[in-house]
C-alpha cells in the first residue's frame, strides 16, 4: 500500500521500519521539527527523521497542521502536500502534534494510530509511564481508527502483553514498540483485503495517561515503598525520579521494596548504606532498598560504586517533600 507516516520518537520509528521492511511504501513522513538535544543542545533529527531520510523517504515537518491556529501558512501548506501526495492511508505513532478532522479526512483509508495501550484504558500521551506507576498487570497495543476525540477512534486490532515487576518504562516501550510494528503490518494486510473489522470502545474502562512532567519526578517517603519503587520504574528512563539529600538532587534510577522493620522510623531516614547492605530507606510504609543512582553531574552507578564517590551515613535522612 502506499502510506504517509505521521511519527517522532523511537517507538515510531520500529513502526515505519516494520512498514518499510513489509514492502509498504512510504511516500511520505511527517515528523516534529528538529529539537535542540544534548549537553550542547545542537539540532537533533527525530528518530523517525533518521530512518526516514537513511531510506530516501521524503520528509516534512510542519510546526502545526491546524488551519485556524498559530501557523495557518504553514498548515495550509501541509494539507496541501498531504492532497497532492497519493496514498491510500496514513498511519500515525506517537507524532506529538493533533491532526484535526481536515487531516484525517484526507487519506482515502484513513488514518490509523498505534497506540501503547489496551484501549479504553490510558488514553493520552503516557500510557506506559501510566500502567507501572499504578501497577497494571499487563498492558499492550491497540491499533485504532482515527477519530477528532483524543483515542477515542474504534479499535481494529489489539494484543496483551504482561507487565513484569522488573519492567521498566524503557523495557516495556522496546516491548510495545515491536508489537506495535508488527500490529500495523499485520493491520494494513488485513485492510488491503477488505477484512479489517471495527469495534467502538467501550464507555466503561476509560482512564486518561496525562503527559509525565518533572514536578512529579520527586519521590515522597511518605508513601509507601511499593509505590515508589513503581514509580521509579515508570520514571526510568524519563524523567528519573529524584531525593533531596541535603542541598544535592540525587536520581534514584532503581529500586525494590524490601521486608525491614521500620516501625517508628521517620519515613526519609536511611537504615543501612554500605556495599554489603545496600541502601535501605525507610517510607510511610515498608522500606525501599536504591540500587541505581546518580549524583548531580555524575553517571548512574549500582549502589557499591555510587557509595564510593557519594557516602550516605546510617541515620541520615533523606528531606519530605514540603
């Protein structure tokens, strides 16, 4: 089929490699604009950019695709090279801009979206991020018609997977992000031979994945120490979850709960900290052993080797939130 690809990061970029190596053609890619990246903040293309001009796509990068918004030059002129470019469907992944209904009414198939997860739960930009944090037991991708509601579209075709309690957010997008290669090609042969059934989504079951911000990224020792070490999953790789230690931000990148005693422990207090022990933290209920972090300015280190260049005493404590 002849497909216009909508995508940004790397999770979209598995999905146009999957279309590209299915033997779909690509005739052109839309992508978010060059972004400054990087500790010298320099330009850096998209990961669908990447793919997308290795391959000899064309690539375009509009800054809005709506009409009566910010740039409506701009956008006219996107809606004008989406008509003049012949194609049967376009296919969207994680693009970062909203395509009103003029967009979506313009490929002859529509538009469908691979969305990271099981569809009407986490509708919105962060479903991963959103499952672990509360503890989902499984999660997975739904490829779904495009509709102006936000994920609201039928659902074509879906797959579950489970989430393990080791995943992180990284593992888990690498996971998804091949289902999600693989669902679109599986979706687009299906299409192609008429047999590509619609289910409306159900009213019951939604939840909304709002965008993760970094106020959240703090963790509070006050909770207990089953939902901090979900979010410090959810939170790795992006935005990384962070303890004030005195006047330093530290990033806790790993961690797990473990059984000790810390009844009538201040939540925040630090039991143990040596190579041996490892780094138990006491929190409003249980405790929490780190074993990933990073100083400021350093790299992330396993407990042992961050302890020898960034020494936490017994009986010191982290700082609660305010």
């Amino acid at each position: 089929m002849k497909v216009i690809f909508a995508g940004t990061p790397e999770f979209a970029a598995t999905a146009l490699a999957a279309l590209h190596q299915a033997g779909h053609e690509i005739v052109l890619v839309l992508t978010q604009p060059d972004r400054p990246a990087g500790r010298g903040m320099q330009l850096q293309a998209s990961a669908v950019k990447q793919y997308a001009l290795s391959h000899n796509m064309p690539v375009t990068q509009p800054v809005s695709l709506r009409l009566n918004g910010k740039y409506p030059e701009v956008a006219a002129e996107a809606h004008a090279l989406l008509q003049s470019t012949p194609h049967d469907v376009m296919v969207v992944a994680a693009y970062g801009l909203i395509l009103p209904l003029s967009v979506l009414n313009i490929p002859p198939l529509g538009c469908l979206n691979i969305h990271g997860s099981l569809l009407p739960r986490w509708r919105g930009a962060a479903p991963i991020h959103r499952a672990i944090e509360v503890g989902d037991t499984e999660t997975g991708i739904t490829i779904m018609q495009m509709e102006e509601g936000l994920d609201t579209g039928p659902m074509l075709v879906a797959e579950s997977v489970a989430i393990k309690n080791t995943d992180t957010t990284g593992s888990l997008h690498d996971t998804l992000a091949a289902m999600g290669g693989k669902l679109i090609v599986e979706a687009l042969h299906l299409l192609e031979q008429g047999k590509l059934p619609a289910t409306v989504q159900p009213e019951e079951g939604v939840t909304y994945a709002a965008k993760i911000s970094k106020e959240e990224a703090s963790l509070d020792f006050m909770q207990s120490a089953d939902t901090l070490a979900r979010k410090i999953r959810a939170f790795n790789p992006f935005p990384g979850t962070h303890a004030q230690y005195g006047d330093k931000t530290i990033k806790v990148f790993a961690a797990h709960p473990v059984s000790q005693n810390s009844n009538g422990v201040e939540p925040g207090k630090i039991l143990s900290a040596s190579a041996h022990e490892g780094i138990i933290v006491a929190c409003g209920e249980g405790c929490l052993q780190l074993t990933e972090l990073q100083k400021p300015g350093g790299k992330r280190l396993p407990t042992a080797d961050f302890l020898q260049g960034f020494p936490l005493p017994a009986g010191s404590r982290f700082a609660l939130k305010p």
